[in-house]
C-alpha cells in the first residue's frame, strides 16, 4: 500500500464519508450554495514563513468565505491536493481538519495526486437557514448604503494572518438585518465593490476617510489589497439602526459610471 493509499484511509476514518467513488450527503432544507476556489504554494502563501497546516487552514477559509458572503453557512468540503511526493500531507489536512471543524463541516471526499508544486483545490457546499435566501451581488439599489465588516489593507501590508478568519457569523447577520447585496474582499475593497456595482447595474460612492484602515496599513492598502476575508454589503437606509454592528462606508448611485479604481491586487507572498 502506497504513502498515498495510508494516507486516504486515516482520512476515511476521521471522516466517515470519504471511501466510496462519490460522497453520499443528506440535501439541505434550503437552497444548495457551491463554491470552490485553490491555493498555490508560492502564491497564495509562502512556506517559509507560513506551516502546511496554515496553507490547509487558508484552502478552506478561502471557500468558506464565499459561502460566508451569501448569507450562508458552510456544509461539505471535497478538498483535492496535487503535490510533490515530499510534501507533508498530514500536517496539510491536519489544518484543513482544524478548519473543517472551526466552521462545522467535514470533508467528504476529494482526490491526491503527484505534481511539481503545491495545489490545494478545495470546493464547497453550503445552505441559508431559517428558510431564507441567499444575498446575491446583483441585489443593491441607488439610495442603499455600503458598509464592511472590519478593517481593510492588513495583508497587503505584509502582516498576513496564517489562520485568516471567514466571516460567517457577519454574513448570516448582514443577510438577517436586510443586507441587499454582499461579496467578500479577496481581491480589493475597489474591485469587489466594482462587481457589486456592475452586478446591481448602478454607481458607488465611498468616503475614504471612513473607509476601516488596518492597523499598519495605508488607505491604498485598504482599498486595493484583497485576502483579508472581511465583507462588504449594501443595505437600505432604513436599516441603519440595526446595523450599527457594521462600518458605513458610503452609497449606492443610479449613476453607473460612478466606479472606484482597482488597484490590482496581485495574490502573491514571499
């Protein structure tokens, strides 16, 4: 038995689904959400400064983020990892175990292989509770307000977190207090802010001096570095009271041209 093959059936023993050609899952009471996103070693995160653990951690918080940016909470992860044959996958699923867990869903299946480099594919599965639906980038309207859920520029100022946190609890909040529109920042405040605003067909206008700065971080960090998993969302006026909780940082226009800049956040480390 292969390095590989030992290393599947420990899985299957923390994890009761995987073992079988495809994951057998009970269907959610409420709408399927899906998302699935990588991680490349030498992009996404460097190994000399971050654990293989870490690199497994950020894999799943990357997918459950979007999960976290519908309003949703995460349910299923199949996680596929290609990697050099010296690679330490125990330590890997070590920490996409530690954030499987953090966020209450389990890996259910997914794939190994051999590569020249580090991958971490991860996809997941997701519902909205209580009967509710999901916040979509397409539902903000001219008049609602923008707001965030925390500071902004920390990873683009080189202090980049090993174990990054999705903002679920936010999200389900957000979604409950009458958010219209939510996506989460991983690639910029300026250019995740831009797709909801094309989404929704109308303009944005944010007032920078309210704009949430990390500490360390400048205003240009803040609006154009991504990763750092807080949410940006609209809501109406009429809701401000009970989403004191959030950070305003600006409006919604009818006007469509009324974009910010994107600063091209490029996703790379070390």
């Amino acid at each position: 038995m292969t390095s590989e093959f030992r290393l599947i059936e420990r899985l299957s023993r923390r994890h009761p689904a995987i073992g079988d050609d495809a994951a057998v899952v009970a269907a959610p009471d409420g709408p399927l959400l899906l998302a699935a996103d990588a991680v490349v070693a030498g992009v996404h995160a460097d190994l000399d400064e971050v654990g293989l653990d870490d690199l497994g951690w950020r894999a799943v918080v990357a997918n459950v983020s979007d999960i976290a940016a519908m309003g949703g909470r995460p349910l299923h992860l199949l996680v596929s990892v290609a990697a050099p044959p010296e690679a330490d996958l125990e330590s890997l699923f070590a920490g996409i175990d530690e954030a499987a867990q953090e966020y209450g869903c389990d890996v259910v299946g997914g794939d190994l292989t051999n590569a020249p480099s580090l991958v971490v594919a991860v996809s997941v599965t997701g519902t909205v509770p209580d009967g509710g639906a999901p916040v979509m980038r397409s539902g903000a309207r001219p008049g609602d307000d923008i707001y965030v859920t925390g500071p902004l520029g920390a990873a683009a100022a080189g202090r980049w977190q090993a174990r990054p946190q999705a903002r679920v609890a936010e999200g389900e909040r957000a979604r409950l207090d009458g958010a219209t529109a939510m996506i989460d920042v991983s690639d910029g405040l300026a250019a995740d802010l831009n797709h909801v605003a094309e989404s929704s067909n109308l303009g944005v206008a944010v007032v920078l001096a309210d704009v949430p700065v990390a500490p360390g971080a400048t205003i240009e960090q803040a609006l154009g570095g991504g990763e750092d998993y807080e949410l940006v969302f609209t809501a109406p006026p009429a809701t401000a009271k009970q989403l004191a909780w959030a950070i305003r940082i600006g409006v919604c226009t009818a006007n469509t041209a009324q974009r910010m800049e994107p600063a091209g956040w490029e996703h790379r480390f070390g």
